[in-house]
C-alpha cells in the first residue's frame, strides 16, 4: 500500500498571531529551488487567505446587522 500522505488536508486551529509567525517566517526562508519556492508560496496563499476569508466573513455579518433607529 503506497499512500500519498503529502496530499491528506488537515483542519488545525491557529490564532492570528500564529499564523502571521508561521507567514513572516515564510518570507525570510531561504528557497533552493523551485519546488520549494512554489510549496512555499502555496502554503503562503493557503494561511493569507484563511485570515482574510475570516475578515471578509465578519464584514458580511457586520452589515447584516439591524441599523438602530432611537427615538424619543
């Protein structure tokens, strides 16, 4: 049984914190070669588009939300 175990998608709970580390730390690794580069900048895209999926959810929410109207 020969498993390709690189490609099983794994769900993990990061804190934005996090993930900017794991994001800074990316852009200083150095790349030897293409393949590298290319699953770096993957990996990249994958974390920078978690947190700003996030945000773009949160501003749905925001402007679905009642305007209030007071009156006196």
């Amino acid at each position: 049984m020969d498993h390709d175990f690189k490609n099983i998608l794994h769900n993990v709970n990061l804190t934005e914190g996090q993930i900017g580390v794991i994001l800074c730390s990316l852009e200083a690794y150095p790349t030897d070669s293409t393949e590298t580069s290319a699953d770096i900048q993957a990996i990249f895209e994958e974390l920078e588009g978690s947190v700003d999926r996030f945000y773009d959810n949160m501003e749905k929410k925001q402007q679905q939300q009642p305007i209030a109207e007071w009156t006196d």
